[in-house]
C-alpha cells in the first residue's frame, strides 16, 4: 500500500490563469446583463453554443453552475428546496440544486466574484437533449418562471453509428433556431461569422484532445480530478482566442511535466480510468487518496465529453450536428465498450471505476453489464462506487475509501 498520510496534490501553475479567465467571463456575463450591452442565452452544455456566440449572445451555462454548488458543498443546502416545489430527489441533483438556489436567490457567484449578486438574467433559453431529458426539464422551469423563451435540439439516443440521416435531422433543428435567435439577438445570422467562431471552438477542442492526451505518458502528468477543473474553460469559453491561449499555455506545462518525467502522483504504480459524473464535492478527498495508494486517475468519459472531432468550419451546421451527436452519452452498449476498450489499451490503464452516480442514470454506465463485460473482454478489474454528482447524501466517504482500498489491493495481487 502507498503511503497515504503523505498525499498531496500538484499544483498547476497555469490554474491561476484560469481562475483570471473564468473571472473575466463571469464579470462580462455580469455587465451585460446589468447593461443591455448583449443579449444572454443560456445553454445546455453541449448545446449548440457556437451558433448563439456567432449570433452576439453572451452564454452562460447553468450545468456549469450546478457544477460550482456541488464542488462548493452547496448543493446540499438547495436540494430540498427544489424537492419541495415537486421535484424528485430522484432526478438529476444539478438541477434540483441550481433551481433550488435560484429560489432561494443564492450563488456561489456572489462569493467567488465580489460585486456579483446574481445570475445573469438569461434571454432565451435553449437545450440540447443529447445528454437526457433533464436538461429540458431544467430550462424549462426557467422558462416558466421567468417568462423567457425556450427552444432547443431533440436528439437520437442509445445510437450506433452517427448516420447522414441523423446528422441532416439534428443539422436541420440547429438551422431552425435561427430565425427566433435572430428576432432575440437583433442579429441577423452571418456564415461567415459562425465559420469564425465554429474555427475557434474547433482549435479549443483540438487542445483539449491533446492536452488529455499527455496522459499517454507514464507517469501520467495530470489526474481526472484535476481535469475536471481544467476543462472548465473547454465547456464556457471554447468558440475564444481565450480558451485557446489557455490550453496552449497549459499544454505547455504538461509536456515540461511530461519530459522531466514529473507525474500528478509521484512512484505512479496503477492507472485507472474513472467513469461517469465526477463527485463533485470529493474532488480533494478522491484525489489524495488516490496519490497516496500510488494510483494515477488518468482517463475518463466525463472530460473526453468536450472533444469534438467532427468540427469544420467548412460545412458548420453538419459537423456541428455530427460532434454534438457521436458524444459517448448518446451512443449505444457496443460503442461504450469499444470506446473505453480502445482508451484502456491506448492509456495503459490496469483497473476501471464506475461512479454510479444516483441521480444521473445517464451517465451511470455500470447499469446494463458494462462492467462485466469489460472485465471480460480486457481482462482487468472493474469497482463500482456509488454515489452522486451533487448529492452528498448518496455517498459515503467510509465506503468508498474500504472499496478502493480493497481495488488496489486487488491490482496489486495480479
Ligand atoms: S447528464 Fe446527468 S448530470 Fe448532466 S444534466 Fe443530465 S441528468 Fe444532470
């Protein structure tokens, strides 16, 4: 066993740079709602951001928000809140947080920015269902309570292949937000623009990609955990040259990493994949217990969500449908299993942990025999934690660190 009492985390230096960045971003969706000087759209967050950014709105992403009360330890205080207007414990506990905080009018905003006191209040509301119902749901309560328009993407679900079909059905419903988004913005919709900013959010993912990918080196430079927090930028800025100079800069420090052979857990033993939601209020706590077993958390599902292959600038409306579709939430048994085979073998990965996460079925992929299947056809160990992204009340911290004790155990007698 690692000596646990020792764990500490790596900083990364280029994370103040991001807490700069995603201040600004939070000021200027401040400013503009305080002034009128944009229109603001809120967007589910693999909604089709880049059409409303060449459209002049300024997004804000309230997935984001849900994310920033469970990492905050918030979520808990809100939960019952949204439970008590009718909706269930049951269903996604970023939602029921976020609304929940709404009506109590609180944010973690107001903390972390000084000067900010509230949401920016939102024009027009718009999803995309390709991650589950919720988030419809979610901005459809919004919509009822602030009196603001909604519209969105239906998506296929539980799909094999993407096929043209599907992609011309998905490209057809981003065309047809167009007209509304128009009236709302005051913008007419210029190609040309929507190519620019269909550029940027490509390059933003391109970097991403590579910046997950220094983890193919051992030892690994970056672990799941700090991912999550990196990504932030991929998710509320991708479609800017801020985005972009941010992973350039952060790429940079994991090669220096990488080439002087610094890994995110010193005497890098194991190498696990993490999939599904993240525990949002575990982060630290999963961290270091994880660098003090000696095991690197290297490869998720949850931060590859935000690599889009498929962008082209060239032909925007497909390509958009296409990378907003072949997301791994969207597809069927026998692509997860290919997909995480494929990472598994790519990243030298020696054991799997499934988060089944209570009230995110979506992203719970343990459910239909995923595991099993996998430790079948690669021939390594699975653990299953239960817990939850948001809601703490569905995880133990006593019983998730006995199971993945008894994982590395386990590793370490193959
Ligand atoms: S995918 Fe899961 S966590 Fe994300 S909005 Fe849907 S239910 Fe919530």
């Amino acid at each position: 066993m690692g000596s646990e009492n020792n764990a500490s985390i790596k900083r990364i230096q280029a994370t103040g740079q991001m807490k700069k960045i995603m201040a600004d971003y939070f000021y200027q969706l401040d400013e503009a709602a305080r002034s009128g000087s944009s229109k603001i759209a809120w967007c589910t967050s693999v909604g089709p951001a880049e059409l409303l950014l060449s459209l002049g709105f300024q997004v804000y992403y309230p997935e984001n928000h849900g994310a920033m009360l469970g990492a905050t330890r918030q979520a808990n205080d809100y939960i019952p809140v949204a439970n008590a207007i009718g909706y269930s414990p049951d269903i996604c506990s970023y939602l029921t947080s976020d609304i929940g905080a709404y009506i109590k009018q609180e944010t973690p905003l107001t903390r972390a920015y000084p000067g900010i006191e509230g949401l920016p209040r939102p024009d027009v509301l718009v999803f995309n269902t390709n991650q589950c119902r919720d988030v419809q749901d979610w901005l459809g309560w919004y919509a009822r309570e602030l009196q603001v328009p909604i519209m969105g993407v239906s998506t296929f679900r539980n799909i094999g292949d993407v096929t043209d079909l599907a992609v011309a059905n998905i490209a057809g419903q981003i065309r047809e937000l167009i007209p509304e988004l128009e009236q709302i913005s005051g913008n007419r919709f210029d190609l040309d623009r929507f190519r620019e900013v269909m550029a940027l959010s490509g390059r933003c993912t391109e970097l991403w990609k590579q910046v997950l990918e220094t983890n193919l080196a051992k030892p690994a430079p970056m672990s799941f955990f700090d991912a999550t927090i990196q990504m932030g930028p991929a998710v509320v800025l991708r479609g800017s040259e801020t985005a972009i100079a941010y992973y350039e800069t952060l790429l940079a420090e994991l090669k220096t990493r990488v080439s002087e052979g610094i890994g995110a857990v010193d005497n890098e033993r194991f190498r696990l994949y993490w999939e599904g939601m993240p525990v949002w209020g575990k982060l630290r706590d999963l961290s270091e217990l994880f660098i003090g077993l000696d095991t690197a958390v290297i490869a998720s599902t949850y931060c590859n969500s935000w690599i889009f292959d498929a962008f082209d600038p060239e032909d925007p409306f497909n390509s958009m449908a296409r990378a907003y579709t072949e997301i791994f939430i969207v597809r069927d048994e026998a692509f997860k299993q290919r997909y995480i085979e494929d990472i598994v073998s790519r990243f030298g990965l020696h054991g799997l942990i499934f988060h089944d996460s209570k009230t995110c079925p979506n992203n719970s992929n343990n459910r239909y025999c995923l595991p099993e299947r996998l430790e079948e056809s690669l021939q390594i160990p699975t653990l299953t934690i239960n817990g939850d992204l948001n809601d703490m009340r569905c995880y133990s911290d006593e019983q998730a660190k006995t199971n993945i004790e008894a994982f590395i155990e386990q590793l370490e007698s193959r």
